[in-house]
C-alpha cells in the first residue's frame, strides 16, 4: 500500500430502488463519503410489473385503436363512394334502429336473399371494425409463447371444427346459429381467422351480384378486401429494431449472431458437453471424448425423430446409461434426481424439426451458412412479408421457402441475439472440432479469441459513461434505471476525491437474478416454509409450548437430522429426537469443511452431529481427522460408504468426501464464496474495470464483485446490524450506507480473518466478541466509527419532476346525479353500488373519469388574507394532475385552491393576491423546509386538504415534529424546497435527532 497518498476503496450497495456507497481511506484510516440514496424502481407499486410494459401495452392499444379508427373511416369513404351511404352520414348512422335487423343475422341472411342498399352497408362496416384474427407469425402449426394468444388459437381450432360439423358456408351463418358474435371480457370462444372473414365478404358479394344487387360491384368488392386486411408495414420496424442489435466483443464491427441460429445452438451444446465432468466413488474425475460429444451431437441435432426419442434428447440419465456409469458416480453440479433433465435443449432447432421438411434440414446443418441465414431471417421478421423480403436472396425452392414461412418465427424461440457474432462462432466451432479442446475457454484460446477479448478493454476515462452507451444490448429498464443512479454517485464521488484505488460492489438479489432464478429461489422459499412448520409443530408437541416459540435453531436441526437419516454421519450414531428438542448441548451444527479456512457458511457445509464429534473434529476436514490414527477416530472406509447411502446432494456430498483442503483447494473455496460470479455482477464489474481510468499500481483487479454471503457474516461479527438481536434493520434506509461501508471493507484477508476468529462456533465467538473484534476490522475502530457515521446519515432521493403518468384510471362510470350537501360530489355507478367521487371529469355524454396521478403540488401565498387574525396570510394547496397538463400548456388552465370537503370540480379558483407571486412547487419525495423543520413530501389528501410529511431516515415513518396543518401557516412562515445532492452534502449544516427522526435547521 503507498504511503505516500490515500489509498482509497469505495463500496458500492446498488439494488432496484437504492444504492448505498462508502468510501474509506484505507491509508489514514477514515470514512470519507457515506450515505444512502433511493429511487423510485421502474415498476408498478402493487404488481411490481415492469412500467416499460404497462407503457407498451398502453401504446399497442392505443395504435389498435387509431388503426381500427383509421380502418373504418376509409371503409366510410368506400361505401359512401359506392352510393351505399349518404355523403353527410357519420359512423352513428350506422347504430341499429327500431326495425333493423341485428347485423349477425343480416349476414347469415345476406347469403339467400338481396339486400337493402343500408343492410349491406351495415354488414361491411361491422365486419371492417371486427376483422379476426391475423396471425403473425405463429406458424402453421399454431405455436405462439403468449398466453392469450394460445387462448385465441384454441378457440379458432374450436370454431373450424364447428364449420366444417355444421356444413356452414360462412362464419356469419355459424355464428348466427350460436345466437351470438362477439366475445365478452376473457373470453374468446368466438374468435375466427381474418381469412374466413375475407371468405364470407366474397361470399356476400357474389351473393348479392346474383340477386342482382348493383352496388356489389367487382370494383368494391376488390377495395373493400384491402381495407379489411390492411397491416402497418413492418420492414421499416424490424430494420430499426435491428440496428439495436449489440456489437460482438470480439470483434465490434460485427453484430451478435441471433441466439436461434444454428451456429449458436451448435457452440453452446459443444460448451455444455465439454463441461459435463463425473465424478466415481474413489474421487477421479472423468469427462467426455470428442467422440463421445460428436455422438451426442448427432442426437441433438438429428434431420428426423430417432425411434424411442421423438424429441432427440440427450439427459444426464441417458449417458449414464450409454456409457454404463456405476451408480455411485455422479456428475460434478447434478443431483441424481435431477439427472432426468437434459444436458442441453436447441429448442429452435427442435421447433425447426417438426415445421421443415428433413431434406432442408440437413441441407441447412450441412450448409452452416444457409441454416443461420434462414435462422437470422425468422429472427429478424415480425411479419411474413418481412420474412417474404429476407428470405428473397437466399437458395431456396418455392416449396422450401412455403416451408420456412410456415415457422412459428414471431414466438419466443426465434426472439433475442446471443452475445458473440456469426464470425466468432465460426471460429469457436472450428475449435470446438478438434479433439483436444473442450471447454470455452479452450476453444477461445484455440482460435485466438481469448487474446482478442482481454486486449479489447475499451478507453477509460475519469468518469463512467452512461451504462446503455457501454453495453447497447441492454433494455432493461430496472437495470438501466440502477446503473444510472450508481454512475451518477461514482462521478459525484471522482469529483471530490478521483478515482478510487479500488472498487467493492455487492449487487442487490432483485438486481442481478434472472427471474428463473428468482422463481427458484421462490420455491426454495416455500418449501423450507413448509419443512419449518412441520418441525415446529413437532417440536412444540415436545416441549409442550407453541410452535411460534420453537427457535429456528432447533428447527434447523430437526431438518438436517431428517436429511442425514436421523443419524449422526460422522460416527453413525442415531440422534435421538426428544433429547435433541430437550437438550440444547446434545448436539451441535459443525461445517464440514471448517468455516476458517473456506468461508462457506452454506446449507450444503452444514451438517448435524453429536457435541462430542464436532469437539474432537475440531478444525479439521473429515479425512484429516479420521485418517489422523488418533484413537476413537470413526473408520474412513465406513464413514465413506454411509455418505455414498445417505447424502444425494452432489455438491454436500463433494464436502463430505474432501480429501485435500491445502492452501490452493482453500484459496479456491474463499474466491467462490468471497466473490460474486453471477452474469449481472460480472457485467457491472466489468462496465467499472473497462470504464474507469484506475491508479497504474500494478493490482490486475480494481473491481471485485463481493458475495452477499462474506458481508453478511462481517455486518453480524462486527454488530452493524442494528435490528433486535442483532438481525439486519431493513426498515431503516440508512441500512444501505452501512452495507456499503461493509462492502468496501470486505477484503479477502479481512473475512478469512472473521473465519479465523469464528473457528470456535457463533456461540463462543458472541461470548468473546470484544476480545477478537480489533484483529478482524480494516482498522480497529471501524465499528464504532460506521456506527457513529450512521447517525449523521440522511438517506437522499434521485428528484423525479417529470410529468408525465396516467392521466384517467380504467375504469369507466356513469353519473348518477350530485350530492346536496356543501361538497356537491358527483355519484357514479359502481357495480350494485351508488358512490361519491371527488376527483373527477364528467364528459359530455354523462360518463365519468377517475382522475389517477397528481403531477406535482403548488402551494401560493396570500400575504393580504386574514388581516385580522392571529396568524396573518394564508398559504393555498393546489394539487396539479397528469390531467392538467393538457390544458397549462394550452393556456386554458384555472389554478384552483383545495378545499375541505368540497368535489375538486367546485373548488375555487386561487385568488389573485396569491397568484401574484410564485408559487412553491413540491414533487413527490421532495424535502420541505417549513421555518427550521425538515420532512418528505409524500402525498396530498385533497378530502382534508392535508399533506403527508414523512421522516428523511424512513419513508415509511411519519415525520414528527413537522408543522401542522397549511391552516396554521401564515405570511411570515418560510416554506422552500431543499435541493437535494446525491451524496447527502446538503445536509451537512442540519442538526438530526435520531431517535425521534427530527431534524431541524441549525
């Protein structure tokens, strides 16, 4: 470490709606930088979707609408043109009238009899606003991943059976013999396909020609046959969505090879095949021959169905099988009850197997380029004439490309791009084909990529670039939102202080888990809810108490004696279940390979013995102490055999059986719990090592992805947790600033030193805390010091002054009348119930809108009211909504005073003496300063016209000691906004009282 200068290491804590940061200066040491700073998450508050789909599902259909709009207007002008409707007629002359016939049996009878010039001009204009389904791409086979759509292709599928039962001529005589034509809300029972509806159109027309009905012209029939099928066109689009596609990192002129191409189903197979590794009962190791992949390989990617295996599936169950495995062999990462999963699926290969004709098939693998050409094509089209234009150029039939166009290519299968170009899979699969390489890497060093990828860092710089211009691929919205806010806390930080010499990230679980992940861990989360309740009952039954009192200690001794065989595995001995309940000491929870030299303090190192084998164990691994000749040391042959019986966790089972944890086993055990090698804490790790222009100190490493686990185990040895018996206070948004602290000050030395000083248990280690925490700090008042740093922390919120959110809910009410009291509130129907609503808009034909978002609180002071009162002037809450924005931008707009108990549509205007000065503008999570006291503004209620102040540590805690109601404010109350840092600086003259959550100008 240099002397000479700070050395400077800043902890990052970035989740979906916060990051927390600390900076140290290892050298003298000190807490330079720390604090909390929160941000609403792109996400719906109830649901937790994504806004980015809400906006889209928003967008889709409000197009649908305008194209439907856009659709009927020109069938409008062709029926007019056609003499069917008069000239000055709108889309209300066509509405059922007394003496009209419904519209569904107009076209069933429209087939057998002439109709009137106004019945025919009914029928067209119905069907033009309720034109059937248009698939896009579902493929001929009907496959599509969307729910609804699948909904929709059942019912269609029901309905062809229907007509082909029933002998109908048109779907219009099917439907009229069911009595009804449309669908209610969910349900699609009556959906039919565009095409049956342009058949029964030509059935009409010819129909009508031959009872001599002149308007049915050829001429019109042709016209009105375009509009009805009219599509937006998409060759545009999909060229604008292709240029998003990211860069190969290999090669940057290249962009990435779409994740349904041969070539890359090809290469991650190789990958997976290459890494498959069994391990036999005597701990050798064997993996798979080239020959052995090349076989393999010839399954997956079959032209045909192989008998016996219509899927063409290679599993873990089947190559044991194949290669006549022991059974007391496993493979390295799978349990045996997993082995029934496949090693690897290419599912759009797959889905091309069945939608192509063989002969194709094995053209296309044969003819790698023609196969990911064919592949790129249904990647890139979102409609088949899209797909039609990229499918020209190619070598192919007619009958081959009818085929191709027949794939689902619009469903989930042929939807994203990998991560390495068609160029680079080329050469990976070169690689992959000789005998000697096998894993990735092999394969990149083999064909030179490797060198390519370590060269290629990119130009750092002072500052980190926004995240999207380093990785273009990225959409997420959730990610892009936190890797926005961590950027803009980095660079405020290198302003003051520069570059750190090093950088420790610890990224939140919502954060960088995929959501399979997170549905697993879901599940897990379930099913040990499940197990702890069932041993709680069984443990109350003995002890004669609750289950809600049982400790969760006891409970997780109950289900590691269940899971090892009620046994204790090291000796043999069977555990006895009431004395285990009974006697806290009877046995205890050892990790098998010890804690202080692997860090691991996961459920698959935790195993249930009896006190006196984990005393006479020690620090030691199970084949150190049973091969040690101590005398009483249980038998290793024996001790094997019961391990290969009982335990079915591979990777438990590996710990139990360790025969060599000398240093370069340890060094490997503390790097994988240590750091975090998850795809989004690679990815971030890797945007601040490319980005930033480190100190030239000669480290490789200035960024390192720290494991959830390692700071989990110092926040508790070093008692940061705050929370009742020392259990992490997630209430508290400060929580997030202590993380980082603990982040930054999380080395690899720093936690073996924790491990070290835990090698005696948790329960002895809390008995002799004082005496071991100086060896295990960065410096030895750490603690107190982050503890003391706490309490000056005000967590900052990122200033969202947008305005833009939803304008109206939903739902759409009738009016029913108004209230007679004062308020005057407008009553709407809902559902069997009459209500009031206050914040409303009644449109003209007597239906009613919920207003949903207010936009921003303006609060206007009359410094003339009240002249006589005790408090002099008066202070006006105008709450601004979404749906205001319209009309203040056209000038229309009437600033009105919320009043108690009063319909905000009878609100009165703010008076003039107020609108002569500016009013105060307050956004939600904006800070109000009111005279010397500081609160979160958080939400209006306009029924009590009251403002909801909450405390800066807490957004959930109400903020005490605030000003009281607006009532109460006069002339010579001062009310600013505070202007907010990330960093928290602009509370470093404000005095805060903890305990009560006040604070207060000094």
């Amino acid at each position: 470490m240099d002397e000479t200068r700070p050395y400077l290491v800043l902890g990052l804590d970035p989740g979906i709606a916060s990051c927390g940061f600390c900076l140290l200066d290892m050298t003298n040491h000190k807490i330079l930088e720390m604090g909390s700073h929160l941000f609403k998450a792109p996400q719906e508050d109830k649901t937790k979707t994504s806004l980015a789909v809400t906006r889209r599902n928003a967008r889709s259909i409000r197009r649908n609408t305008a194209r439907t709009a856009a659709r009927l207007k020109h069938c409008m002008e062709l029926l007019v043109a056609a003499g069917l409707v008069p000239e000055d007629a709108d889309k209300t002359w066509f509405q059922t009238r007394k003496g009209d016939k419904p519209v569904l049996k107009l076209r069933a009878g429209g087939l057998d009899r002439l109709l009137t010039d106004r019945e025919f001009a009914q029928v067209l204009y119905s069907l033009c606003g309720r034109r059937g389904y248009i698939p896009h791409g579902e493929g001929r086979l009907g496959e599509t991943d969307d729910t609804e759509g699948r909904k929709v292709l059942d019912a269609i599928k029901k309905n062809q059976a229907a007509m082909a039962a029933g002998s109908y001529r048109t779907v219009g005589e099917m439907l009229n013999a069911q009595g009804r034509s449309r669908n209610r809300g969910g349900d699609y029972a009556l959906c039919v396909y565009n095409s049956q509806i342009q058949d029964e159109v030509k059935a009409l027309f010819a129909a009508q020609r031959a009872h001599g009905n002149a308007a049915a012209t050829e001429a019109l029939e042709d016209d009105y046959l375009a509009c009805l099928t009219w599509e937006k066109k998409s060759l545009e689009h999909d060229a604008r969505v292709y240029e998003l596609v990211g860069k190969c990192p290999y090669f940057p002129g290249e962009k990435r090879a779409a994740s349904a191409d041969i070539s890359s189903e090809l290469c991650r197979a190789y990958e997976r095949l290459g890494h498959i590794v069994i391990v036999h009962e005597d701990g050798s190791e064997q993996t798979l021959t080239a020959n052995q992949i090349d076989g393999y390989l010839k399954i997956l990617f079959s032209t045909a169905s192989i008998k016996g295996n219509k899927d063409c599936k290679v599993t873990y169950g089947a190559i044991r099988k194949n290669l006549d495995i022991s059974g007391k062999s496993v493979f390295k990462g799978i349990a045996q009850d997993k082995e029934k999963e496949e090693v690897f699926a290419p599912k759009a290969w797959r889905c091309l197997r069945h939608a192509l004709p063989e002969e194709l098939l094995a053209r296309m693998f044969e003819d790698r380029q023609l196969g990911d050409a064919i592949c790129e094509a249904l990647t890139f089209a979102s409609s088949e004439a899209s797909l039609i234009e990229r499918l020209s150029d190619l070598d192919l039939t007619d009958d081959e490309r009818e085929a191709v166009l027949g794939a689902p290519f619009t469903g989930k299968l042929f939807k994203g791009y990998g991560s390495r170009s068609l160029k680079a899979l080329g050469l990976l699969l070169g690689a992959f084909e000789e005998p000697e390489v096998r894993t990735l890497t092999d394969a990149e060093r083999a064909s030179g990529l490797l060198n390519l990828r370590q060269s290629d860092r990119g130009v750092r710089g002072q500052y980190l670039p926004p995240y999207n211009s380093y990785d273009e691929t990225c959409r997420n919205p959730v990610v892009l939102r936190a890797m926005g806010r961590m950027r803009h806390i980095v660079n405020a930080i290198i302003r003051i202080h520069g570059v750190p010499d090093e950088i420790h990230i610890e990224l939140g679980r919502e954060l960088k888990m995929s959501n399979k992940e997170k549905s697993l861990v879901d599940k897990r989360n379930r099913e040990n809810a499940a197990a702890n309740k069932k041993w709680a009952g069984k443990a109350a039954g003995i002890l004669g108490c609750t289950p809600e009192e049982v400790s969760g200690r006891v409970i997780r001794k109950l289900i590691l004696r269940e899971e090892q065989g009620e046994k204790d595995l090291y000796t043999g001995q069977p555990i006895d279940l009431e004395r285990l309940v009974r006697d806290d000491r009877y046995c205890e929870i050892d990790h098998i390979l010890p804690y202080s030299r692997t860090c691991d303090d996961s459920r698959t190192n935790k195993v249930l013995v009896l006190s006196k084998s984990n005393q006479d164990k020690r620090e030691r691994t199970p084949y150190e102490w049973m091969t040690s000749g101590e005398t009483g040391a249980p038998s290793w042959d024996e001790y094997h055999a019961r391990i290969m019986a009982t335990v079915k966790n591979p990777r438990k089972r590996a710990n139990y059986l360790n025969t060599d944890l000398g240093p370069e086993t340890q060094a490997k055990f503390l790097a994988r719990n240590l750091n975090d090698d998850r795809y989004m804490s690679v990815a971030v790790k890797n945007y601040l090592e490319d980005c930033l222009l480190f100190p030239e100190d000669g480290r490789k490493r200035h960024v390192i992805a720290v494991a959830g686990g390692a700071t989990g185990n110092l926040r508790w040895v070093w008692g940061l947790n705050f929370g009742d018996g020392n259990v992490k206070d997630r209430t508290d948004d400060r929580h997030h600033a202590v993380d980082a602290a603990i982040i930054a000050a999380c080395s690899e030395s720093t936690v073996k030193k924790i491990a070290e000083a835990s090698s005696k248990g948790r329960e002895a280690f809390k008995k002799q805390r004082e005496s071991r925490l100086a060896d295990t700090q960065p410096w030895p008042t750490f603690a107190d010091e982050v503890k003391a740093r706490r309490a000056f922390v005000v967590p900052t919120r990122m200033a969202d002054h947008g305005v833009t959110g939803r304008v109206f809910e939903d739902t759409l009410y009738h009016l029913e009348g108004i209230t007679a009291d004062k308020g005057k509130y407008p009553l709407v129907r809902a559902g069997e119930k009459t209500v009031k609503k206050g914040n409303v808009r009644i449109n003209s034909d007597g239906s009613v809108k919920l207003i949903d978002g207010m936009a921003f609180l303006r609060l206007w002071l009359d410094p003339t009211a009240r002249p006589n009162g005790k408090v002099k002037g008066k202070w006006y809450a105008e709450p601004v909504y979404y749906a205001d924005i319209p009309a203040i931008k056209a000038g229309t707009y009437v600033p009105r005073a919320c009043t108690i108990h009063v319909a905000r549509v009878n609100w009165e205007p703010v008076p003039e003496s107020a609108m002569a000065s500016e009013p105060v503008v307050v956004f939600f999570g904006d800070v109000l300063v009111v005279d010397d006291k500081i609160g979160r503004y958080w939400s209006m209620g306009i029924t009590n016209c009251a403002m909801e102040i909450r405390s800066l540590l807490n957004g959930s805690n109400l903020a005490s000691g605030f000003p009281g109601t607006l009532n109460g404010w006069g002339k010579d109350t001062q009310v600013r906004v505070l202007q907010e840092d990330c960093l928290g600086h602009c509370y470093d003259g404000i005095s805060i009282n903890p305990e009560d959550s006040t604070f207060q100008q000094r």
